[in-house]
C-alpha cells in the first residue's frame, strides 16, 4: 500500500524543491517588506522577482511605476536595511501582467422610503416649478403611483 505525503512535505524533502521552496518564501516576504514602503496604489503592483548577491530584483505591472520605484530605490533600500536585509542594487524591470487587475466594486446605494422621507417631504414643501415637478415626479415612481 502506497503512502501519500502531503505536497508540502514533498517539496520540502527533495533537495531542489527545498531550495525553490526557501528561496520563494525568502522572495515572498520580502515583497511583503517592499510593499509596507510604498504608497498602496503602487504597492499592489510590485513584487520581488530575486534576491541573491546583494542585488533586489523588483518587477513592476506598468511603466509608470517602474519609473516611480526607481526614484525610491535608495529610500528602500535603506528602509530593507534597517530590516536586516543588505542590497549593493536595486533592479527594476516591468513585467506586465496578462489579466488586467480586478475592477474595483462600487456599491450602489439602494434607496429604502425611510431614507428618501427628506426629499418626499421637500416636494410637497417646495413653491411651484421646475424643482418642485422633478421631485413631485420622482417621488411618484419611487412610491409606486
């Protein structure tokens, strides 16, 4: 009877994917490091592609901010410093992405009668016109009439 391991514990018994393994937690964590420096909208499109030899290599989703995290580099590499991660270089190179990021989702806030009372009542008090029509006419859909 054959024994099943866990892919985990295969990966980290063979010695070559131990070493991948390793390298891209090392990686990993330090595009969490990384991305804790940076403005949040550049943030999200930025992770450490290697590390090794004193060289941070950083790819970028846009050009934009490849040309941004250049400006930074000095900046983070301080900042990686003080973290005890010491890089001669920063290499910055764009790698974009062949799916777009997911669009935002905005909710759409659904009007109850409770909350659209001010506007009802503001109809009924408003002098004859424009105003006064496009609200009467717009309370009456929203009532149902």
């Amino acid at each position: 009877m054959a024994t099943h391991r866990l892919l985990a514990r295969v990966l980290d018994s063979e010695s070559q994917f131990a070493e991948w393994t390793a390298r891209r937690r090392h990686e990993f964590a330090l595009t969490r490091l990384v991305r804790a420096r940076l403005p949040r909208p550049i943030a999200d499109r930025v992770q450490v592609t290697d590390a090794r030899d004193g060289v941070l290599e950083l790819a970028a989703a846009a050009g934009a901010i490849a040309a941004t995290l250049r400006q930074r580099a000095p900046d983070l590499r301080v900042a990686l410093a003080r973290e005890g991660f010491d890089f001669v270089e920063v290499h910055v190179r764009v790698q974009v992405s062949g799916q777009p990021p997911p669009p935002r989702r905005t909710t759409t806030r659904q009007w109850d009668s409770a909350a659209a009372a001010p506007l009802f009542k503001l109809a009924d008090r408003l002098a004859g016109g424009p105003l006064k029509d496009a609200l009467g006419r717009w309370s009456r859909r929203a009532r149902g009439r």
